[in-house]
C-alpha cells in the first residue's frame, strides 16, 4: 500500500465516525504524525469528537513535557492517558484483554476511564 491509498482509507474511516480517537505516545518523535491526524479529521469531519489517547505514559521527564506541551496547546479535544506498565506489557503480548485480566490495576483504570470518555461523546 502506499501512502495515498492509506490516508484516502482513514479519511474514509473519519468521514462515517461518530467520534474518532487519536492515539499518540509521550514521544516527540511522534508530534509531527499525531498533528497530521487531527489535521486531517479536522478537514474530513469539522467538529467531530475526539478524544487523543496518550498511550504508554510514565512518571518521567518526557512524558511530563510532552504532556505540558499537549495542554499548552490547547488543541481543544478531550485528552485521556494510559499509564506504562508491566501489566500493559504482558497481556498485549499475549493477545489477552487487559482489562479481563487486571481488572483493579492502573492500566484498567485508564482503559476504563477511557471507555467513559467515548460513551460520553455518544450519548
């Protein structure tokens, strides 16, 4: 597949959402994709919401500034995170939910918290 084939597949995938999530890490090598893409579900679907899911956070200095630089900002979207953790690690490599399996660890906490987050743009 080359690059026009899938940016005219996610803007397809955009444009029949009711809500669209954006995932990102606390990477700055990672700024530059994660502002294409709500670029792009901006111009494919204006106004539709959107939640940016900060995946793989930790206590430490990247993820601290990569936070401050998100909320400065002020993109406008609901932001939700996930914390690192060992759990996250095991039960993805393993093909298992994590939430099925850690039920009252961190990780499921924030997956759950961002399922609400979501259902809350639905309802």
């Amino acid at each position: 597949m080359d690059y026009h084939y899938l940016t005219r597949d996610f803007e397809n995938t955009i444009a029949c959402s009711d809500a669209v999530v954006v995932p990102t890490r606390p990477s700055f090598n990672d700024v530059e994709p994660f502002l294409r893409t709500l670029k792009m579900v901006q111009t494919v679907k204006p106004g539709v919401p959107t939640l940016v899911v900060v995946n793989a956070l930790t206590p430490y200095t990247m993820s601290k500034k990569f936070m401050d630089w998100l909320y400065a900002e002020k993109l406008g979207y609901k932001i939700a995170t996930v914390a690192r953790s060992e759990a996250f690690e095991q039960y993805i490599g393993s093909g298992q939910s994590v939430v099925g399996n850690d039920r009252y660890g961190r990780v499921s906490a924030d997956i759950q918290r961002m399922n609400s987050d979501i259902f809350g743009f639905l309802v």
